[in-house]
C-alpha cells in the first residue's frame, strides 16, 4: 500500500500514517514541540507605538501567475525559481508581474511598499555557470526591474513608516540538486553559508532551507546544516525560503535551547545514512532506542521550560519566523499554496 512507502521522491511528503508506524516516538516529541510553541505566543512582537511592518512571503511561482490575488503589505518578498526555464525572457516576465504589485497601484491599497527578489536554482540567466548558450550571446541585454530590487549575496536596508527599516540579505546557493543547468549549485556537505551573512541582519532571504525547518524533516531533511548554523549565528528576526514545496508554511522560532534540542533530537532521528532511501528504522524500533529517548526528554524539558520563561516568568521574546513560501503545491505544477504573511 502506498500509505505504508515511504515517497517516491524526496520532495514528496510521507504519508502521516507511514511517518508514525517508522517514527512514533519522532511524531510524539514533534506534537509537543509544535503545542510548545503554540502555548508561548508569538516570538517576536512589534516595537510600542509603532506601525507594525506587513511582510508576504512567496516563492516558487515558476514562470506561473496565481489565480488568486496576492495580499497586500509593506514588503514583499520572493525567495527564488521565479521561472523553469530560467530565460533572460522569462525572468522578464515573471519580474513584470511583480512589477504591477508595487505602491502605487492604480490608487489601489493593494501592493507592496518593497519588493525585494533572489534566484533559485531554475533562474538559471543569474549564474553565468548555468546561463543557456542564447543568454550567453546575448548577455548585454539588461533586465528591467523598475523598483524591485534584486539581491545576490548582498543587502539592503529598506525604509517603513515610524522611522522603522530592515535589512535585508538575500543569497541563492543550495546543494547540488540536478545538472549543470541549475543555477549557484555546490556540493552538498560543503559549506557554502559560515560567516557569509551580515550580523545585523533582520530579514533574510535563501532559496534553500535550513535543515530541519519546513524541509521534509521525515525525508531526513532537505535543508543545509551550516545554512541553519550561519541563521543560528545572525539570528534573522523573519528568514524566507522555498525550494521544498512540500515544506510551505510558517514556523515560531526562538532561538534558545527549546529550539536546539529539538533540532538535535531532529537530527538524531531522521539523519539517514548515505544511499539509504527508505527509513533506516524497522517499525516501531524506535520506542526501543534509549539514546534517542534520552534526547526526546531533553527536547520536551527544554520545551516547558521555554513556556514557564514565556508565560509565567515574563522572559524577553527574542524569536522570530521561518517560512517556506513556495507557492507550488508539493511535485505538482499548479500554484496552489497561499503566500505566507508575518507582522514585524
């Protein structure tokens, strides 16, 4: 029964009941972490008397427009694969589309204050290594970004009302995950992310995930150890991705010793060995691992004691966001997830 596979693709979500047959303590301790969160409140709130800063999220839009109307805000944000193709022409397109979401928009309160754009591995014209022979001829040919901006490895500092601003760091490289056709590509295992991002970052922008953060965690983690280790370093208030459809949504973060235990307790449980594709477990083995029971204790301790910081000793909230705004739904091609909206 396909219920009981594991997926046929990386990028496709096991089923839940696959997930608690090999991984039911894993599926225990994740409940827990995510009631956990849910119990502390938001981690990050607005400064006082201050207009709180509306920011979407999208990604992965594909060289496709929604259906659906995109909500309005002060920021917006594409975290990469604007196109399939990754054509000087198509990236011309999507970027015309965007074009039409900034303030003013016909008198409209709709649209976007900012737009701010990396690449993903399909915009291939961004990375002359992937470039198509056509682009390459044709490589003085500029694109028109009106008031977007586009950030490769770099930073902005965008103004909002009440004084306030963000920076902005946006970066395109993800593990290897096809030919050469795929742009800003490295080996996986090799560190392409320590001490690559600005300290004083507040919102930033990749394409690939951190491990363990809306990446198909129970497909042993889409995401980049040392991508999650620089985020760790910097601690971005709000950090947009893409690139694993699947793993569309929003999370809580906190950056304290809740979250990194149960990252451990993650890795422990869902790290599988080399050329292994289905689950490394037979199932039900796990209620018999005592080491990783260890760590699931450690996990849900770290937890309550996170809530008990929160809630009843008054601790400062010095958290944020995650969120994989890939608007295409799972390995299928339509747009059907929504974009992600976080108040800053």
């Amino acid at each position: 029964m396909a219920i009981l596979s594991p997926p046929d693709s990386p990028f496709s979500p096991p089923s839940s009941l696959y997930t608690f047959i090999y991984h039911p303590l894993t599926s225990f301790v994740t409940f827990i972490h995510y009631l956990a969160l849910y119990l502390r409140g938001a981690p990050y709130i607005a400064p006082k008397n201050k207009i709180p800063i509306r920011v979407v999220c999208l990604s992965d839009s594909h060289s496709k427009v929604p259906r659906y109307a995109i909500p309005g805000g002060d920021l917006l944000i594409h975290a990469g694969d604007l196109t399939n193709t990754g054509s000087l022409a198509s990236i011309q397109q999507t970027i015309d589309w965007l074009k039409t979401l900034q303030k003013p928009w016909h008198g409209s309160a709709d649209g976007f204050r900012h737009i701010v754009v990396i690449a993903g591995n399909h915009d291939s014209y961004f990375d002359e290594r992937s470039r198509s022979a056509h682009d390459t001829r044709y490589s003085k040919r500029q694109l028109d970004w009106g008031r977007i901006h586009y950030l490769q490895h770099s930073s902005i500092t965008l103004p909002f009302p009440d004084g306030r601003s963000l920076k902005v760091y946006g970066a395109p490289q993800i593990p290897k995950v096809g030919g050469k056709e795929h742009a800003f590509q490295y080996p996986r295992g090799q560190d392409a992310w320590t001490d690559t991002v600005p300290d004083d970052v507040d919102v930033l922008i990749t394409h690939n995930p951190p491990k363990w953060h809306l990446d198909l965690a129970a497909n042993g983690g889409l995401g980049d150890e040392f991508e999650l280790a620089e985020a760790w370093r910097v601690k971005p208030t709000l950090h947009v991705f893409g690139h694993v459809h699947s793993g569309h949504g929003k999370e809580a973060v906190w950056w304290d010793e809740g979250q990194k235990t149960y990252e451990d307790f993650l890795a422990s449980a869902y790290q599988k060995p080399a050329g292994t594709v289905a689950s490394h477990r037979l199932p039900l083995t796990e209620l018999f691992d005592i080491p990783l029971w260890v760590l699931a204790v450690k996990s849900m301790v770290a937890d309550m004691r996170g809530i008990l910081w929160t809630r009843l000793w008054g601790g400062a909230r010095h958290g944020g966001y995650m969120v994989n705004g890939a608007l295409t739904y799972q390995t299928t091609e339509k747009l059907l997830n929504k974009p992600q909206v976080v108040m800053l």
